[in-house]
C-alpha cells in the first residue's frame, strides 16, 4: 500500500474518528516516455524561472495568487493551515443522503479510508450505520492546499472517499444542439421504442468489474514485442555514460587543423603520426598575419 497521503479525523456530531487516506487507484496503462525524435535521449521537465531562465528547486517555489492589477499575493502552506485550522485537519461529515441522488458525473478520486490508532471500534460503528440505512456521507476537507466536497461510502469492509467536484465545476448543456426531449420522443414509433426496449432487457446484467480489462496496454505491448523481433529496437547510449566521456580537447583539434594546413601548403602528406614543428608553425602564424596586414600608403 502506497504511503498515507492525509491524516487528520472523522467528526460527525460529537463523535471523533481518526483515520489516514490512502489513494484507492493506480495507473495500469502503458507509460510512454517522451524522446527527442533526433537522437532518441530522453525529454525531461524542469521548473524554470520565466524571466531569466534559471532552473529552480522545490524549496524555492512559493504561491502566489494573481491581483486584478498585476500583482502577486505570496500565501505558504502554513498560512493556509492558519487561516482553516479545522478544515485542514478534518472530514466533516456535513449530512447524509442516498446515493443515487449523486450524479456520476460529479464523482472525481477515491481515497481508501483507514482507522489510526484505537479507533477501530468507531470506524466499525460509523461503517454499519451508514451499511444498515443504505446512506453515504457528504462531508467536506481540505487536502493539498485545496478544500474539497466529498463522499464517504462503504465498500465492504473499507470506508472510501470519494472526492467530488463542485456544482460550479460542471459545465451546464444548455449551449449544446440536444434533441429536446418531448419532440424528438414524439416522432419515435411504438415498434422502435418495443424493440429497443427489448434489446436493453436482453442486454442489461449484473455489474462486474472483473469482467472488464483494459486492452490498449496488450496491443501495445504486443506490437512493442514484435518490434523487438523484427530488430527495431534502437539502442541509445545512457545520460550517465554520455556524461562522462571524454570530449575532444581543442589542442587535439588544433594540432589537426595545423596539419591539414602543411599538407595544403607543401602539396604533400606528412608522415604518419609526425606534427608540426614549433618553427614551421611561428613561421606559417608570421606569413598569415603578414599577408593580412594593410599595406601603408606613401604620401606625396
């Protein structure tokens, strides 16, 4: 189980549940991982200041929020504790409804929902209650600087919150092109509307979950592994490698270039491995820098 991501407790009433959440999902798809086209090294991100360009740590970033006129408002998580001292430290369950009252839409992240300490025998008495009157609870939170609605649900023997998202968060349809909902009805004949009716009968069943994969990660995988066969795979030497070898030294390069230039000079090869003397080179420097010089002009 991955590590708990918030701590704090239950409050419903007078009564106090400290729990742990705990996320409740994990990414099963296939990761890709982003390459220059060119070269095939890897594509990093990095946090940069915009201005000058300059990369920054973590510890070095701080929130701002953004006035009407420019400015910027520094607030640290400290603050923010400040400023919802019970928020921050809190699920307080607000009521409890039915479930089915809540759109699917709304349901955003799951947290699987752990007792701390000796409060097993609450956790039990709040799981029950909420099982035997067929309820969930709609309750509020603050979690990683930002408050939430939520819904505590029980899933066997798990309590689970379910983050929501707010009304305001959810666009309304209004602006979209839909059928309306007596005409487009009205012009469907009984035989359609039997047979339809008929089709959803014979395929409506019980939901199980464990009889839905997800597919796209075995096609991938399957034509990554035929790649791989068919010897498309390329091979690129490692970040750490390229980091450490050894890069032509410019009097390498010099060397070179002046040898090239005697060749060209003599109009023949030098022997194999000889270099230019230190005479040749001043001598081939002083007919360069005089063929370069202006030449005066005499005055009458």
């Amino acid at each position: 189980m991955a590590r708990a991501i918030w701590k704090g407790a239950i409050t419903f009433g007078l009564v106090h549940l400290p729990v742990a959440l705990y996320p409740a999902t994990q990414d099963s798809g296939i990761d890709f991982d982003w390459l220059d086209r060119r070269t095939l090294d890897p594509v990093g991100y990095k946090r940069y200041n915009k201005r000058t360009g300059r990369e920054l740590k973590q510890e070095d970033i701080v929130k701002g929020v953004r006035q009407a006129n420019g400015e910027y408002v520094v607030v640290s998580d400290e603050e923010v504790r400040a400023a919802f001292p019970k928020s921050t430290q809190t699920i307080e369950i607000d009521s409890f409804i039915k479930a089915s009252e809540v759109p699917a839409m709304m349901l955003e992240r799951p947290y699987y929902v752990q007792p701390i300490g000796n409060a097993d025998k609450v956790y039990v008495l709040l799981r029950e209650s909420m099982r035997d009157a067929q309820v969930v609870a709609v309750a509020r939170l603050v979690m990683h600087t930002k408050e939430h609605l939520a819904m505590l649900i029980v899933c066997g023997s798990a309590l689970v919150l379910n983050t929501l998202r707010w009304a305001s968060d959810l666009r309304s349809p209004t602006q979209l092109k839909l059928p309306a909902d007596a005409g487009r009805a009205a012009a469907l004949t009984p035989a359609e509307r039997k047979m339809a009716s008929q089709l959803i009968r014979e395929m409506t069943t019980k939901w199980r979950p464990q009889a839905y994969a997800e597919h796209f990660s075995a096609a991938i995988k399957s034509l990554v592994k035929r790649k791989v066969a068919a010897g498309q795979a390329k091979q690129v030497a490692p970040l750490e490698k390229l980091a450490t070898e050894a890069k032509p030294s410019n009097v390498v390069d010099l060397r070179e270039l002046l040898a090239r230039s005697l060749r060209g000079r003599r109009g023949g090869t030098p022997e194999q491995g000889s270099a230019p003397t230190f005479r040749s080179v001043r001598r081939r420097s002083h007919v360069m820098r005089s063929a370069q010089r202006p030449r005066s002009r005499r005055v009458r």
